[in-house]
C-alpha cells in the first residue's frame, strides 16, 4: 500500500484517533467503576432510589 507523501499525516492522524477512542472507552469503564462505588456507599448509608412516575402510579392502583 502506498500511501504517497502524505504517509505521516495519513498514520498520525489514526493513531490519534485511536488514542481518543481508546481514552474515551478508558475513561468510561473507570467513571462506571467510580459510579458504582458511590451508589454501594449510598446503599450501606442506607440511601436508595427514589420511585419514578411509573412506580408511584402502580402503587397508587395497588392501594
């Protein structure tokens, strides 16, 4: 493959765009980790979720 003189530029600009893709699925997987340790610290103080509009309608008919 041939990639003429612009090969630099052509290789440089996917390995940045790599490096983004592969920082952005970095910085997922630790803000996921991040979340789940504060929705485990809100569980042991006792926190929990509030009910959605959903769930306060089927409990309005259950009563």
């Amino acid at each position: 493959m041939d990639l003429g003189t612009h090969a630099g530029f052509i290789i440089a600009s996917y390995a940045v765009c790599l490096a983004v893709v592969f920082g952005l699925i970095l910085w997922v997987v630790i803000d996921r980790k991040r979340q789940e340790a504060d929705l485990e610290e809100l569980a042991d103080q006792g926190i929990t979720r509030a009910a959605t509009a959903g769930d306060k309608a089927s409990k309005a008919a259950k009563a």
